[in-house]
C-alpha cells in the first residue's frame, strides 16, 4: 500500500522526537528521509508517531523498520500500524491510541479493526490484502477463527466479504427503527417495499439480506414476495375499516374467492388498490384468511371445513371431479385450492388422483 504518511510503533522515548525533526528509516533495505511527529497519547514502552517520508513509500501493516537521526545516529525501530495514518480530523487522540494499542496486537485484532473501521459496507479479502499483506489462506483461517467466536460474520469466500457482527447488529436496529416510521407515516401499506429499504441503506444487497433473515428468525418481521413487514406493528383502524373487514371476512366465508376477483372487491367496497391490500393483510395478520399458491385467498374457517369434507368423505383417494362435487368450485380454483392441501399434507398427489392423507 503506496502510503505518504502512516502511524507506527517506535520502541524508543518521545523525547527523541520532540519537537518535530527529520529522521531516516530503514525499510526494506532502502535509506528514505522523513520528519515524524508525535502522537500525544502516551504509550508504555517507545511512543506512537505519525511518520511521512519525503517520498511515497510502499508499506504494509506489521512491517518492521529502523528509525536513524538527522545526523545518522540509531534511534531504534519501529512498526507500521495503519500504512495510510488515521485521519486526525476523524479521529479523537484517545480514539487513536485505542485503535494503534489494539493494531499492535497480532493479526487478528487487525483484522477486527479494519472491519470495524468499514462497518456496515463490509470488508474485503482485498481490502485486508492491500492493507497487510497476509496470504489469502492465512486471512481465511482468521476469519473462519473470528467467525467461530462470533466476532465477525463471512459472506462469501469467492471473493472473500466479511462483516463484523456489532455492524450487523447495530444495521439490524436501524433497519427494525426505519420499518416502524415508514409504516407510521405509510398506514395504508402492508410493509416497506424492499426497494425501499435498499435506497435507505446503501450497503451490499446480502448484507441486508442477512439481517433481515436474523429478523424473521426472530420473529420481528415477515416476508412476502418483495414487501418487509413488522410483525407486531398495527396501524390504528377506523369504524369504517373494522365494517370492511367484517364485510370482506364474510364474503370469504362464504367461498366468493371463486366468483369474485380482487378488482370486483375493490370496486364493491370502493378502496384503492393500496388500501385493499393494507386490510387484507390485517385479516392475513388475524388469521382470518390464508393465502392459496396462486395468489387467491379464502377464509381459514371455510379451509378448515373443506379440509373435514375431504377427510369425512370415506375415500382413500381423491379425484379432481371428486373435489369439485365436494366444495362446488369449477376446476380453475379447484386445482389450485388441491395444490394447497398438498402443501398442508392433507392430500398428496399421485398421478391423476390423489391420496388422503390422515
């Protein structure tokens, strides 16, 4: 990594250095001119140093070099910690100090900093080659290591992209906070678009990914085709709402699925398309309705007696005539509505006919 400044390690007093003074290092054999200052956060044994050569060098992190006065003297060595130098206007003294002590801890501490200092953008097998210079294979087993301890969370390993896992934490708090507003100032929605939530955290799509598995696996979202929602969100509902419920409840009670299309619906009770899916979905949260394979829906209570018919009828197989005289629907929803029983594990095709299952 060419660097025109970088922080290091020097084993040798402060008091060497201060002020400020022109010093030669020795790196990689090579004699180059520089000045090093100071860092003012103290440190146990030597100093911590802002080193810039007089001409660009090409270091890496752990690499080691002598340190010679103005006038050729031996000062003592150093070692490179962070080969660009940390911004001083981002970083607090107490800050840097921090992060120089953890750097000169050995290997896997660098890497944790480094995928500290990414965040949520994540870190690359590149960035931490660039950074030191470790073999691909030895970076592999840190990271495999890190991972085991539940310090960091790999991606992928072709190319190899970790993530630190308070990052992921902390973007799964914001995501889980970003949900709530949205749908507060969006009540007529079911969830967020996941295009949204993409444009809000410009992070790599498997990161977000990922943090939305771990909040569904917590039970604090759901997912429905490309729509985020949060479980235990309910947007406030007025009179005229809970009447349309009670009115779109009892049509599917009563079967209509099958003679009624959404548009028929959203015309008989006049909605907009956005609302009809909003108090769909509360009957959804309800468990009023389920949703069948191709999208149509029916009331849990009418499955459930379709489910006792199939079961009561006496026969070990069903055929699809069968079904059609059992729940009086014509074959374009009858095919469908057999497809979720098999889904349920109440029936399972075979061939032309289907076994009941018990």
């Amino acid at each position: 990594m060419t660097a025109t400044s970088f922080d290091a390690a020097l084993d040798f007093p402060a008091k060497e250095l201060v002020p400020a003074r022109p010093v030669s290092l020795v790196v990689g054999g090579r004699l180059v001119r520089a000045s090093a200052a100071v860092h003012k956060a103290a440190r146990a044994e030597g100093c911590w140093a802002l080193v810039t050569p007089e001409e660009p060098l090409d270091v890496r992190w752990g690499e080691g070099f002598e340190v010679l006065s103005g006038d050729g003297r031996a000062l003592g060595r150093g070692l490179v910690l962070h080969p660009t130098a940390f911004d001083g206007e981002d970083v607090k003294p107490a800050r840097r100090k921090e992060l120089l002590e953890r750097l000169s801890r050995g290997e896997r501490e660098m890497m944790l900093v480094l995928a500290e200092t990414k965040g949520i953008r994540g870190l690359s097998g590149g960035d931490i080659a660039g950074f030191s210079g470790l073999e691909r294979a030895r970076v592999e087993v840190l990271a495999r290591g890190l991972e085991a301890e539940g310090r960091l969370r790999i991606l992928s390993f072709s190319p190899l992209f970790l993530v630190l896992q308070d990052s992921l934490d902390f973007l799964r708090r914001r995501v889980e906070a970003f949900l709530l507003q949205y749908l507060k100032r969006h009540p007529a929605q079911r969830g967020v678009p996941m295009e949204s939530l993409g444009k809000k955290f410009a992070v790599a799509p498997n990161v977000l990914q990922l943090v939305l598995r771990a909040l569904v696996k917590t039970g604090r979202v759901s997912l429905a085709a490309d729509t985020v929602m949060l479980v235990d969100f309910h947007a406030p509902l007025s009179a005229e709402d809970e009447k349309i419920l009670a009115g779109l409840e009892a049509m599917f009670l009563r079967g209509d699925f099958g003679q009624v299309s959404l548009d028929d619906i959203r015309k008989k009770f006049r909605l907009t398309p956005a609302r009809l899916q909003r108090l769909l979905g509360v009957l959804m949260e309800r468990k009023k309705i389920v949703e069948g394979p191709d999208g149509f829906l029916l009331h849990s209570k009418w499955l459930d007696d379709v489910v006792r018919k199939v079961r009561a009828s006496g026969k070990r197989e069903l055929t699809v005539a069968d079904f059609k005289a059992i729940t009086g629907l014509t074959r374009k929803y009858a095919i469908p509505l057999l497809e979720l029983l098999d889904e349920m594990g109440v029936t399972r095709r075979k061939g032309g006919v289907r076994d009941i299952l018990k």
